[in-house]
C-alpha cells in the first residue's frame, strides 16, 4: 500500500500584548503538506539496504514564500526537523521515494508564526513517516530543541489560547537542551552523503509545558499584515537585556486579568483593551514598525465599537486586533495610520481554531 497523509498546522500569534514568550494563539491560517510514501517492501529495501537505488525526497511548494523555500530536503526547515526526529528514533533516512507538496497560507516575516508552523508540520512528519506515535509532550520536546521560546510552537500544536513555560531542568538535560541550534539541524554540506549527521543530540523529556485557556466564541483576529518583513532575531536585538520592577509588574498585573477575560462571554473591551497593554516589547519595537504607537493608540474601543485590544502580533510587523465586529472599520482606519508612514498594509479575519492535524489514507497499488 502506498501512504497518503495530509498534515495541516495553523498559523499563531504569540505575546498578545503582556504575555511575552508566555502566550500563544492559534489562526485561521495554514501550512499544510500533502506527503506520499511509495508502497513497500521495494522502497523500504532500497532506502536502507541499495543506497544506488535510494531515491531523495522530492518537494514542492506553493503560496506564501513558495520563491523563498529551499527544495531541497536536506535545506528545508520542515524535512530538516522531520530527519532530526527520525534520527534521535534510530530511522537513519528518509523512506525511499517520499514525496511531499507544502501549501502554505501563512506570510513569513509577519509575526504570524510562519516558522513556527515548519517546525512542528516537521515534527508531526517525522512521526508520522517513523509509525513512532510519539506523545504530545514528547513532540513539543522536540520542537523546542528547534524553535527554542514555547509560545509559538504550542499554540501551533495544541491550538487555541494556550500559555506555555519551560521547565526547570536538572544540569545534565539543562545542558542538552541548550545545545547549539547548529548541532540539532545542521547544515548539510554539498558533498554529504545520505550517512551524514546520523546522531543528532537527543532532546531531554519534559522541556516543555502548557495550559489552554477559556476563549469566547464572539471573539476573532484581526490580522493588520504591513507589507514587510521583520525577523524575529532583529527584533529580539532591540529589547533590553533588564527591566524595572514596575515595567513587569505592569505585565504581569494585565496577563492574569487577561487570561480570563478573552474567555468570558460577553467580553468586556475596557477590561480588555487596557489588559493588552505591554511594556516589556511593543515599546523597543516602535521604530521596527514605523506606525505601530498610532495604531495602537488612535484605534480603541471607544473610537472602534467592536474592538476589544490591539497589539503587535509575535515579533511583528502584523498588528493583532481581537474583536467582535466592526473588523473593516479598523482595518481601513489602521491602512489609513500606516500610509502616513508609507507602508501600505494587508488585512484578514482569522478564527481561532483548533491544533494541528494528521489526516491518513491509504492508496491500493494493486487495484487496477
């Protein structure tokens, strides 16, 4: 029998306002890979046993960055992570004559979670492709050896609201954990052969944990999208390696009022729109997001009936507005506020959905 397996993982946005690295939620929006796994004992035999009869992965790409990604399965980030788990599962190689298409719908560079989304469809293909039937915990392990703040990646996999932390580890898995990004996926060389890199380090159990809170159902996401990149290191680069007392105290004061607001029905827009305040990010990526501090603070409840809170989306440039109508008024006024800076903006109305899915059949290679 050939396999035929479908893998979709949502977008997300992390933060929402105070929950820095903390919070994640995920999006209406997906990444979803189309994999094919020639019938066996043929390809089995050949992949392990005739390495001149082995066959590569072969990979295709269509939407969002489909000019971007590497085709290759020794460069993709997902195939990359997918290797990593099979390897760390004693499964040297890839099946013989895998064939994967990505359709992808999440922008890269937005702050909507875009590699978050190739780590864990990596993940869930690596199960997959090994019949390894790995514990949810033990896929986000391996996810956080790869994207290394839970935020993202947890929302992706388990969907919805979701607030995550990494555990406190003893010295020898805190040492395994913080092994260089460069060890876990290496860069395969142009002359490597399908032997190299067979033993990647193996992630310590437990590295991560999470909670899915309540959310309303009258709420959804507004994704205010400008039509640029930002990387998630540069906007790292910008924020403080220390913080006041106050300024945390101010974010923690908002997030655990706004963990169970965005759940209650009906929301109320002044809890929330002041509980979505931040002073830990959004203030030291003002000038990555030429319009962000406007955009934050001209639109709000009382100009935007609807509107609940606003906030830069993970690492931005997108700007998140959680609301329970009057979505084209805001996008509008927001394209109006970024125009003034010469950036012109993309908008969506994103649900907040479910986690990611695995979805198999089976095709008869003997049915005529």
């Amino acid at each position: 029998m050939t396999r035929v397996f479908t893998i979709r993982v949502p977008a997300t946005s992390a933060n929402i306002g105070p929950g820095f690295d903390v919070v994640g939620l995920s999006l209406s929006l997906y990444l979803t890979l189309t994999v094919t796994v020639p019938a066996a004992p043929a390809a089995a035999a050949a992949s392990v046993d005739d390495a001149t009869a082995y066959v590569h992965p072969t990979i295709t790409y269509s939407g969002e960055g489909a000019d971007e990604v590497p085709l290759d399965a020794y460069k993709n980030l997902t195939t990359r992570v997918a290797l990593y788990v099979l390897r760390c599962n004693d499964i040297p190689y890839f099946p013989s004559g895998l064939t994967l298409h990505c359709a992808n719908e999440i922008p890269f560079g937005r702050g909507l979670g875009s590699s978050g989304a190739a780590v864990i469809a990596g993940v869930l293909l690596g199960d997959a492709l090994g019949a390894l039937a790995l514990p949810r915990a033990r896929l986000l392990d391996f996810a956080l050896m790869v994207e290394r703040h839970p935020d993202n990646v947890t929302a992706a996999l388990v969907g919805g609201f979701v607030g995550s932390y990494l555990k406190e580890l003893d010295d020898a898995a805190r040492e395994a954990a913080r092994v260089p990004l460069s060890e876990v996926l290496p860069e395969y060389p142009p002359d490597a052969g399908r032997d190299w890199g067979l033993a990647p380090p193996r992630p310590p159990a437990g590295i991560g944990h999470y909670v899915r809170f309540p959310w309303s159902p009258a709420i959804r996401a507004l994704a205010i999208i400008p039509r640029f990149e930002l990387s998630t290191a540069r906007a790292r680069e910008v924020l403080p390696a220390a913080y006041s007392r106050k300024d945390l105290v101010f974010n923690l004061q908002r997030l655990a009022v706004l963990t169970t607001a965005l759940g209650q029905s009906p929301p109320d827009p002044d809890l929330i729109y002041e509980a979505m305040k931040d002073r830990v990010h959004q203030p030291y990526r003002r000038s990555l997001v030429p319009g962000l501090p406007e955009v934050t603070s001209r639109i709000t409840p009382a100009t935007h009936p609807g509107l609940l809170g606003i906030c830069l989306s993970g690492a931005g440039p997108t700007v998140l507005a959680l609301a329970t109508g009057g979505f084209e008024a805001i996008a509008e006024d927001a394209r109006k506020i970024f125009r003034e800076q010469g950036i012109e903006i993309d908008w969506k109305v994103l649900e907040v959905v479910g986690g990611s899915v695995l979805e198999e059949s089976t095709i008869d290679n003997d049915t005529p």
